[in-house]
C-alpha cells in the first residue's frame, strides 16, 4: 500500500520527463485507485504463487518472477538481431566475430552460474559407534556440504536497495546541491556506483551467511549425535574449523557474485549493447532464473522418482546430479 501511494506520486510528478503528462487528472480519486489495484494484483499473485507451491512445482513466486524474466528475451532476441542483421547496415553495429563472442561469453557465465550455485565444499563427518540396546550401530561416513554462494541473490538485493538512496533522496530535494552532486557520482553504470556496488555485495554476502550459518549449533548437534570431523576434536575446534572454511569459500562465493552483478554494466558499456540485452549476460536475472530452474528440475525429479519413473532421462540419471 506504501508502495504504490509513492508510484502513484511519481506517475504524477514525473522528474525525469518534465514536458510529459502522463496523468490528466491528478489527485486522491487517482492515488486510492493505483494503490487499490496495485495492492490487489499483488496480493492476487501471492495466492497464486502460494498455490504452484502448494502443488509441489517448486517456489511459486519464484517461478512467477522467473517468467517475468524470460518474457524480455523474444525482444532482447529481436534487438540483437537488429543489430547483427545485415538488412538493416544503419542499425547493425555489431559484426559477426563479436556475435560469436557475445554467443561464447553467454554460455561461459551461464555455465559458470550454474557452478557456482551448485558448487559445494564438502565436509567428511565420521558417526561412533553406538550401543542402542542390544544393537551395535557401526559407525557411519557421510558429508557436510557447505555451500559456495549461501547468500543466493539476496546480497545484490540488498546493495540494490541501499544504492537507491541516494537518488530517492535527491528526487525529494530537488533545491539541494550536495544530494545532487552525490546522486550524480553514484549515477547507474557509473565506475563509482559499480565499486561501491561490488563492496556492498561482498559485505551483504558475509552479513547473510553469518546470519544463516551458526556454526556454533552445527558443531553442538555433530557433538550431540556422535559425529565429528576427523581430524578434528568436537565442540570448540570443529566450530572454529568450520568458521574457518566458510569464511574462506564465501569470499570466492561473493567476490564471483560481485562480478556477475556489474556484469550487464561492461557489457552494455564495452560492447555497446542495449541494457536489456547486457542484463541476460548476468546481474539478478541471469541468477534468478539458474536458481529457480535448477529447483524446479530437482522438485520435477522428485515427483517422478516417488512415482517410479526414471526422471527426464532415459539412463535415469541426469549428469552431475547425485
């Protein structure tokens, strides 16, 4: 509701388009009637992101927000084409060794996403032996995996967010020079705004995990269950042991995610690509829509395998997936 007062205000007042009138009779009549339906179309997709989940598809609203994400791609796809057509020599300013590299650098992060968001540092963890009754419990070798990128996409929401204060606030003081200047230095795509960017991610990344990953509870549990690290003695020294290791694999985790984020900026800026096409080349579409595929690839397979059928492939096991 909060929201959509303030979209209402600025599809008002628009600052940035000062000789367009996009609403002809501004006032209350038109604000109660954006933040109605902007709050109801909301609260209409929840419901329907709750029933896809409710149905074991994978996260619904995820899902909804990944097809948001993919409707762009017919028109990147027919503005890259404009741009390599030879039919259209005005237009076309990309020739036909940069369209096999922009092809070639897409696939490489693409698959690169893919990695990173799967990628995983496995840690042994070795069960005593236990006397349950007149039962000998031998013990037991399994992992804990311990995630490259924790944090998923949030840490870039995050920076986000806080990157848009600056111009927020200088919109609201228009009169103000230093909010001026400041919004001006941190202009989007900007070498400034992609540095700062880029720190707030890595500390995003590391605020996240730390809120995320105790641990000193994991520790306590393996102590609990009679599980240890060999190597390792339980309690103190394994949580140190694994803060040790998670402290060290985030860093890779964030300062990659850091890259893929500013991705789109040295794209559009290096290549002279438009925005639209640069942002599926990384940035939090390209993450998004790895994430939610790869989920719903494994609920899909899920449902098939409590059903007795092999899965999306014949041979009934998909590469890489264990």
């Amino acid at each position: 509701i909060v929201q959509s007062f303030f979209i209402a205000l600025w599809l008002e007042n628009p600052g940035q388009f000062q000789n367009v009138q996009i609403v002809p009779n501004p006032g209350w009549a038109f604000r109660l009637l954006v933040m109605v339906t902007l709050t109801s179309g909301t609260a209409f997709i929840m419901w329907l992101g709750e029933q896809i989940s409710e149905r074991g598809i994978g996260n619904g609203i995820s899902l909804i927000i990944s097809a948001g994400i993919v409707s762009r791609i017919p028109t990147a796809a027919h503005q890259t084409y404009l741009l390599i057509s030879p039919a259209n020599p005005e237009m076309g300013t990309i020739g036909g060794l940069q369209a096999v590299l922009m092809g070639v650098l897409f696939v490489a992060v693409v698959a690169a996403v893919v990695l990173v968001t799967q990628g995983q540092r496995k840690i042994p963890v070795q069960y005593a032996k236990r006397i349950v009754g007149r039962k000998v419990f031998t013990g037991q070798s399994t992992y804990l995996p311990l995630r490259v990128n924790q944090a998923g996409v949030i840490p870039i929401i995050f920076a986000v967010s806080i990157m848009m204060f600056p111009s927020t606030i200088a919109a609201f003081m228009p009169n103000s020079a230093v909010m001026r200047g400041v919004s001006g230095w941190l202009q989007q795509s900007g070498f400034l705004y992609n540095v700062f960017y880029m720190f707030l991610i890595i500390f995003f990344s590391y605020f996240y995990t730390a809120i995320t990953f105790n641990p000193l509870d994991i520790a306590d549990n393996m102590k609990k269950s009679g599980a240890f690290v060999p190597g390792i003695r339980p309690g103190k020294a394994t949580t140190e042991y694994l803060d040790y290791v998670m402290t060290r694999i985030t860093l890779s985790g964030a300062l990659f995610l850091a890259f893929i984020a500013v991705m789109p900026s040295i794209i559009n800026r290096g290549m002279g690509l438009p925005y639209l096409v640069a942002s599926f080349f990384g940035g939090t579409g390209l993450l998004i829509i790895v994430g939610v595929m790869l989920d719903t690839m494994k609920q899909v397979e899920s449902q098939l395998l409590m059903r007795h059928y092999d899965g999306f492939m014949k041979k009934g096991k998909i590469r890489g997936r264990y």
